[in-house]
C-alpha cells in the first residue's frame, strides 16, 4: 500500500517538489538550463504558462543553497 501523501508534500511554496517533479529528460532543459553556469556571458529566460515548473527546473539546476 502507498504511503498517504497530503497537500503539504506535494505542494510545496517556495520550496522543491520532491514527489510529482518530472524531469524534463527528452527535451535536455535541465542540461541547457545548466550550460549557463558554465557561460558567464549568457542569460537565460524560461517562459512559458502558470504551473509548467518553470521554477522548479530553475531550481533543480541552481539550489538556493549554491
């Protein structure tokens, strides 16, 4: 039987989903978001629409603790 998961987990403000985040992997973003850490001189816009998990692919990338 599968763990009970409530609101909290899986809606996390401010804070990284670690239950419903879907690695991106076919599309490679994680690994082009990641090409700007090592290119000083680029920026990088995400868009896109609400709830997609812009931030949170953002995020996986740069830690707020890095």
């Amino acid at each position: 039987m599968p763990a009970t998961l409530y609101y909290e987990d899986v809606f996390v403000p401010g804070g990284f989903p670690r239950h419903t985040y879907n690695p991106k992997g076919t599309l490679q973003l994680e690994e082009k978001v990641s090409d700007a850490a090592r290119n000083l001189c680029k920026l990088v816009v995400v868009t896109g629409h609400t709830e997609l998990g812009k931030t949170v692919l953002v995020r996986s990338v740069f830690p707020r603790d890095s």
